[in-house]
C-alpha cells in the first residue's frame, strides 16, 4: 500500500521527544551511536504504517526533524539504524519499532512475539544473531499530546515532612472491587479520583498516597506464559508516560492530572514509586522496545564485556546515570511529572543503583547531586528504598540531606519485639525515636526515617499475625521466591481459623504493632488495606496475582476489622493532635525542650543489664517538654505485669489515651488512671497523658 507523504523540516533538538507546538510537531531524539533515525506513523488504529519519514538533522547527537502536518493523536514509533555488534555493545536492528524514551503516552500493549527480539530466538549464536522481522505489529505506539491542561486553583498540600503519613497504594487494587465505581472506572485513575474512596483516605487520616508504579510498564513474557502478569508494575519502559492500563477506556493521560487535582483538593498529596534504576529489556537475551535499540551503549551500564550488563538490580541491566544525556532524560521525566502533572514527590526503587557512578554508592553521586541541586527537584519529597543487589548494596541511613529512606530495620524490630523473641528492647527503643544512629547526619531530621510494619514486598498485617511461613504457591516457583525471614507468628494456627482465642490474640498485635508505628518519631507509612485486615493468603511475594489476593474490598468489611480500622484512624488523629509524637529534631540534642526517659515496670529507670537482658519485654518511654508528658508503656511478654507509674506533674492522675487490649483511642478526653499502678496486659501497649488543662 502506497505511503503517504509528509513534508519534514529541520526542526530543533533542544526539546526531546514529539513537541506540538499549536502548528506542527517536532521530533527529537537523542543517540550518539545511530548513523540514521526514522520516525515510523501510524494509523488511528495502529494497526497499519502510513509514512516513513528519515530525521534530516543530527545536532549535538540529536537526531531531529519537525513536521508541519502532524497533530496531537498522531501515533509513531522509530528505527534507528547503526552497527549491529553486541560483541562491542551495538544492538541497533532497524526492523524493530521502538518506543521514543520522551513519550507522553502510548497507545496499546506489547503483544508477546518472537519478533520484539533482536535476535533470533533458538538460533545457535544466540544474541549474536539478528532477527529481521518487523515488529511493529506487536508493539504500542507513541502518541503525539497537547500536554496543556486546565489545572484551575490547584493548591498543593505541602504537608511538612514532620506531619506526613503515608498510604501506600497500588492504582488498580484500590478500586477493583468496588461495587459503586461503574465497570470502566474501577482500577483506574478515574476510580482513584473517585470522591469514595477519598473519603476513605480523608476518614482515615493519612496525608499522602504513595502509588505503586504507575509509569508505562510491560507484563514480562514468562509470566504471561504462566498465566499471570506483572501486578506490581515494577518494569518501567516509559518514563513519562501514564501505563496505558491505567487509563479508562476513552480517557488520556489528563485522567492521572484529574485524579492529582482531587486528591490536593482533599489535602492529600500523591508520591510516585518510580523505576530509574532499570528498565523492561532486561539483559542482553531480553526484548528490543525502546533504550536498547536507540543506543545501548550509551543508556545501560556495560559490563567489561560488553555484551553484556553490569547489574545492581536483579533485573538485567542497570540504567546509565552518569551519562548526561541519560541522566537529563531521568531529571527531564522528574520535573515533568512535577510541574506538569503537579506530584508532590517520588520513592526510588532500588534507590542505591542510582547512588553508584558504577561500582561503588556514594552520597554525591552524579544522579544524587544533581536532584539536591534541582531547583524543582529539591522542594518535593524524596524517598528511596535504600539498597539494591550489587556489592555493598545496603545502604540503610547513608542517603544525602533531603531524601528520606524505606527502614526495614524499624519493620523487622518492631515485628520480633511484637512476636517476642529475645533481646530486642535496645533496637526497639532507637526505633521509637527516630533510628537517630542512622539518620542524624548532616542536619538530617528523624522524619528521614520511613517507618513501616508492612509494604507491598511482604506479609500484610493480617498474616503477619496469621502466618509463620509464606505460602507462594499461586507465584508458580514451588513456593522458592519471596523472603523466608518474615519475623511474623501465627499466633498458634497457621492461616484462617475461627478460633475466637487466636482471633482475638491476632487484633491485640495488629493493634500494638500499629500503635508503635504511630507512636514512633519518623514518617509511618501503611500499607493499603492493613486498615481493614486484608489478607493475603499468606504469599509474601504477590507481585504476579492481578486478582482479589491484592484487591481491596471496602464494602466487605466485617465488624471487627471495620473496628480496627476506627482504632488505626483514631492513632493517627491522636499523632496529628500532639505534637510530642513527631518532634522536628531527634530526642538526644542538647538544646531539644524534650526530656525521654526509659522506665522498668518498678518505676525505676532502666539500667544498662536491663536493656541487655535477654528476657527483658517490657518498657517505659516517657517524653516530656513544658506543658506535657507521654507515658508509652509496652509489654511484649505473654503475661501481664503491673507498671508503677512516675508521678504527674502537670494535672491531678495520668489520663489513658491508647489502649491496645481494648482497643480504644481518646484523642480529646480520656479517662484518668486511678492508683500508682497500672495492669498493663501480655502483649499490649498503653499511653497515658499528663497535661494540665
């Protein structure tokens, strides 16, 4: 079928990827090894190529051409021409369509095919060969976007870091069940934006969402061919892009601003999980889609050979940052979700590959100082999950000033003091006021430390309490992945029962596990749906099950966990109301106006055996600055003790404000203790007030 023509000027290449500028549209793309770029259109469909047009200039390794005739809802893809020579790094194959880096949206899914390779699959030199078949068949396309968008009086939250709570939520699961969403919104960006399930974050009280990925990400071969898909999203192929799978049917990517607007209108700001740190062609025998076949060389970290990848992330490959161009691609994605898309921050997936300039971490490394300095980049929350699988590759407590950091000392501390192993009093007490060993470094405040019982890698709350072992099964890998050391117990049944004893046991330690996480100094997060006891079956690695393993039921809520979740409501509103709970500086400084001190349960302070006494389980903390005291007491031990309690100084008895056996919070009036002496019950926690009127 004959192609059409399209006239093609020479364009610019300082702004990459398909610009629409009101009139036509320019194309930019960056590769310092191709010897041609073609830009490929399709039809509305695209189904069918309908022009093949060659960029006719290359600047400063842009390779660039505008097109008078192109407008917003054209679809295109490119090939890149340039030795194929895996040997030394080359993989350029012009017979396979590529995604443009700098996309703002795609169009469609990858279709699994022996064509999206480079190379022959099965043949006998392996990725050494070449494959030439075309793939445009089974690739998505590109989309040409007016990206202009009326955001109205759009008021960022700015929540300090001091008072932040995060959620941490997946986009579909959110809403996939739920029965007052009409079947095109639910696990989409619209049914996020639903005032429902606002009004359930509102109720709750957190103060920001943090979604799981929700760039452009791809369903790995295997685990279609397993029959499962990649429900986590952690494969990013398209960092400025909205996953197409978010998007409602008829909808574009002005559903994700719709959905921000909404949920800063409620005061909530919304975090990104975001991927930089590899992407969805894995290693040298993976797919072609995009960074690969524009320049591989310059995009990915070689190896010493270079066919093949120098991996820090277990994924394959490891992206590129200290190049500048790859790294102002990562800057250029940052900033456009920010001041186009008006996100409030990001949390880093294996953040530590991003702090290497290759072998090594460093807190100054090229990506790290370049966001410390970003004038937009440094105003909004940065978070990284502080580790990756190359060499020294646990970084927990080392990131620069302005980033805060995923503690999974603090999940697996307060998870085994909870459960009731030994020795774990010295831990716990750094974990309820701030890690300050790991995080006072360079002016850095104790809400650096993210704390979380739970995230989506792992137990839920529910079968933390439920399960001893991880039961992965449905994963299809004879239960070998995910984590064994989960520090959880079952409580003397492994999974469900309708044991009322075991039952009752499991919601005393949901309840003082997250009345700990609340009561500590840092920034809690909660993982969706621990408010309402979801349940995973116990698999702790559910990133393959796209199903009601991972969904979120808000209409099935039964009497008991819909208490919990008032309980977890009335935690956070207590922390939101006293200001002791999260201090702007850690406890130790000098010239902090609050006192802590650490109590035994005579009332005497601990001593320096009774920290290292491996069967010590209980403890006082108490704070105190001019107008109030806190008294949080914890016993972990499966009897009750009696705790002698300090006297008062600012009212007449201690009030109590939590208790966990119970199962009550009183954020404004509580009822006094009455004695020197309080019951505090076997695994249960309570805070008692001192403030005068």
């Amino acid at each position: 079928m004959t192609k059409q023509e399209f006239t093609v000027l020479e364009g610019s290449p300082w702004t990459l990827g398909a610009t629409w500028d009101g009139s036509g549209t320019n194309f930019a793309i960056f590769s310092a090894h191709a010897t041609k770029v073609e830009l490929c259109l399709f039809d509305s469909r695209g189904k069918r190529e309908i022009a093949r047009v060659t960029l006719p200039e290359y600047t400063d390794e842009i390779w660039h051409g505008y097109l008078p005739e192109v407008r917003p809802g054209q679809l295109y893809g490119y090939r890149v021409h340039g030795p194929y020579d895996p040997a030394n790094g080359h993989r350029f194959n012009p017979h396979k369509l590529l995604i443009d880096p700098y996309a703002l949206q795609l169009h469609g899914e990858i279709h699994w095919h022996d064509a999206a390779f480079g190379y022959r699959i099965g043949h006998a030199r392996e990725d050494l060969s070449m494959d030439r078949r075309d793939s445009a068949f089974v690739m998505p396309k590109c989309v040409v976007v007016d990206p202009a968008a009326t955001w109205g009086p759009d008021i960022r939250p700015n929540t300090p870091w001091a008072e932040t709570i995060i959620y941490e939520a997946h986009v579909k699961g959110i809403t996939a069940l739920s029965a007052d969403l009409p079947d095109n919104l639910r696990g989409s960006f619209g049914g996020l934006a639903d005032p429902k399930v606002i009004d359930h974050l509102v109720k709750l009280g957190v103060t920001a969402v943090e979604l799981m990925p929700a760039q452009a990400f791809f369903d790995d071969r295997y685990l279609i061919e397993k029959g499962l898909t990649n429900y986590w999203g952690y494969n990013t192929i398209g960092f400025f892009a909205p996953a197409t799978r978010y998007i409602s049917p008829g909808a574009n990517l002005h559903e994700f601003k719709m959905m921000v607007r909404r949920l800063h209108e409620a005061g909530i700001e919304v975090i990104l999980d975001v991927v930089y740190n590899h992407t969805a062609e894995g290693n040298q025998m993976g797919p072609t889609l995009s960074f690969r076949g524009i320049d591989n060389a310059s995009y990915y970290i070689l190896a010493d050979d270079p066919r093949y990848y120098f991996d820090t992330t277990g994924c394959g490959n490891t992206v590129n940052m200290t190049h500048p161009r790859v790294l102002q691609m990562v800057m250029d994605s940052l900033r456009y979700w920010v001041e186009s898309c008006h996100v409030d921050g990001f949390r880093f997936d294996l953040a530590s590959s991003l702090g290497r300039d290759r072998d090594q971490f460093s807190p100054s490394a090229t990506f790290l100082d370049a966001v410390r300095q970003d004038p937009v980049l440094s105003k909004v929350k940065l978070i990284a999950e502080p580790w990756d699988t190359g060499v020294n590759g646990y970084q927990v407590g080392n990131f620069p000033p302005g980033w805060a950091e995923w503690n999974d000392t603090y999940r697996d501390t307060v998870r085994s003091y909870w459960k009731g192993d030994p020795s774990t009093l010295p831990a716990l007490a750094s974990c309820l006021t701030g890690s300050a060993e790991k995080f006072d470094k360079r002016g850095r405040r104790p809400w650096a430390s993210v704390n979380f019982v739970t995230a989506h890698d792992g137990f839920t709350l529910m079968d933390t309490v439920s399960y001893n072992d991880k039961h992965n099964e449905a994963n299809h890998e004879d239960n070998r992945d995910g984590h064994s050391d989960n520090r959880s117990w079952n409580c003397g049944v492994e999974g469900a029962t309708d044991d009322p004893e075991i039952l009752a046991l499991r919601d005393k330690m949901r309840r003082a596990m997250m009345a700990t996480l609340l009561l500590s100094q840092g920034t809690p997060m909660i993982l969706m749906g621990d408010e309402i006891g979801r349940t995973q079956g116990g698999n702790n690695n559910a990133y393959c099950q796209d199903n009601e393993m991972n969904w979120l039921d808000l209409k099935g809520v039964d009497e008991g966990n819909a208490a919990f979740r008032d309980f977890l409501s009335g935690l956070i509103a207590l922390r939101r109301s006293r200001p002791l709970l999260s201090l702007p500086a850690f406890l130790h400084k000098k010239a902090h106006e609050v006192k802590v001190e650490w109590l035994r349960p005579d009332g005497a302070a601990m001593e320096e055996g009774d920290w290292h006494n491996p069967d010590s389980r209980v403890v006082g903390m108490k704070l105190q600055n001019a107008s109030q005291g806190l008294l949080v007491l914890l016993n972990s031990h499966y009897d009750s003790v009696s705790f002698k309690l300090p006297a008062p100084i600012y009212a007449a008895s201690w009030a109590c404000l939590v208790d966990t056996d119970a199962g009550t919070v009183h954020v404004r009036r509580a009822p006094p203790v009455e004695g020197e002496s309080v019951d505090l019950s076997s695994r249960s926690l309570l805070v008692l007030e001192d403030r005068g009127e």
